[in-house]
C-alpha cells in the first residue's frame, strides 16, 4: 500500500514556479505604478516569493542597489567574481555594501574543476569569450539562482538595442526576471545619483560607462553605445546570463 502511494507521488508534475501568464499578470498589475511602489509592494507582499537581487557593481548599479536597501537591506544580492574583474570594482563593491547595509551579499566563483579543465590558463576569453562567460557566469549563477523564485536585474532599455524590448517582468524558465528600472534614461539614472549621494563607480570617469571584466572591457568613445567597449572586435553583445526576450513576451510595461 505504501509502496503504491510513493509510486503514485511520483507521477504526479511538479508546477512550475511561474509561467507565461503571472509575468504578463504582474505587468498589467504594476502598469502605472512607478518603480518604487511597484518593488515596494511585490517585495513587501512576497509576490515574487523568494527573490534574488543579480549586480555586477558596475557604474549604475548603486541605483537598484539603493533602492532595495530601502526595503529590505537583508535580500539576498549575487555578485559574480569571475577572478578577471578590475580592483576598482571590487573595492566599488565593498564601498557600496557598507554604505548601504546590504546584508545579503553573495560571491559567486566559478568551480575550481570546471576552470580547471576548460580554461587552465584563465586566457579562454581571448580566444572563446562566450565559453569564458559560461564558466564563470552562466553556470554558476544558474547553480545560485535554483533557490530562488526570482531574479531582479538592473537592465535598461537605453543600455542597448537588445534591451529595448523588455519588460518589466518577464519569464526566465520557470523563474520570475524583474527589470525594475527598465524605462529608466540615463538622466534618470543620474538625477537618483545626485537626490541621494550615491557614489560613483571609479572607472566611470575614465571612460567606461559599462564594465564587466577587465579583458573584455573597453573604454568608450562619446555618443557610441554605453556597451559598445564589451567585447569589442566580437559579435557579442551580451555575457550570457540573460535570455533574449521571446516576441511573444508580455506586453511592454507603463513607466
């Protein structure tokens, strides 16, 4: 009898965390609320279940940072250490979780075993930039993300053109992604700055308006697209870890 119920507790499906239809849901939920209610009651009201913050600490990440701390300082935040960033973002990094209490910080690395075997001399960027993103990207951040119900990012549509789609909920397997400040302009970006004395990454200054790792980033001429110096010389525009929106993704949102 009891070998008979564990059978049947086998066949039953599993439901996935959330579909297609919550994503378009939430956008239509949060059409006209602005960015600070909308995370303040999907995060409050647990409607994200459990949720993971992504950052790179790169130049506009303090924003999305700042305003999450503002809620629950405690949220878990994954930061990618893939060994080849700059120092400066490093010690970025550390500046920022002080200054504004993020208690949830998680280091993320690449396994030891998988470097070892596929980038024994760490030079695989220079010749197979999508494997290095993998390694030390793609699979550990999806490794770290299995806990989670969600993920929220700090994309925006100015960014690039392949962000000028998005939405800001949008479906990531069977996880939640969340572009909080997907409709966001650069003077945006940089008034929220400014109104709370955020600090600036220091690299920004020197010309880098986006960063990710030190070999692949490159500094960027004025009026070129802020993600033009990643990857430069490659057909890559992203490291990996985003899917691309599928055309029939919810409908875009109301900023």
């Amino acid at each position: 009898m009891a070998e008979a119920a564990v059978r049947d507790i086998d066949r039953i499906d599993v439901a996935p965390r959330f579909t297609a239809a919550d994503a378009h849901r939430l956008n239509n939920l949060f059409r006209a609320a602005d960015t600070q209610e909308m995370l303040r009651t999907a995060l409050g009201e647990h409607m994200l279940g459990d949720v993971a913050v992504v950052s790179s600490f790169g130049t506009e990440s303090a924003v999305l940072l700042h305003l999450i701390a503002e809620i629950d300082p405690a949220t878990p935040v994954l930061f990618l250490d893939t060994g080849k960033h700059f120092p400066e973002t490093i010690a970025y990094r550390d500046r920022l979780v002080e200054r504004l209490g993020l208690a949830g910080l998680r280091v993320l690395t690449p396994d030891p075993d998988m470097l070892a075997t596929r980038d024994e001399n760490g030079l695989r960027w220079s010749y197979d930039p999508d494997g290095c993103c993998e390694i030390r990207k793609v699979v550990p951040l999806e490794t770290a993300l299995a806990g989670f119900d969600a993920s929220i990012t700090g994309r925006k549509a100015f960014q690039a053109d392949t962000r000028t789609a998005l939405p800001r909920f949008e479906l990531d397997g069977d996880r939640l992604k969340v572009n909080p400040l997907i409709g966001w302009s650069k003077a945006d970006i940089d008034r929220y700055f400014a109104a709370h004395d955020l600090p600036r990454h220091p690299l920004e200054a020197e010309g880098y308006p986006s960063i990710g790792c030190a070999p692949c980033t490159s500094k960027v001429k004025p009026g070129e697209d802020p993600r033009s110096g990643r990857w430069k010389g490659w057909d890559k525009t992203e490291c990996g870890i985003h899917r691309p929106v599928a055309d029939d993704d919810p409908e875009q949102p109301a900023f």
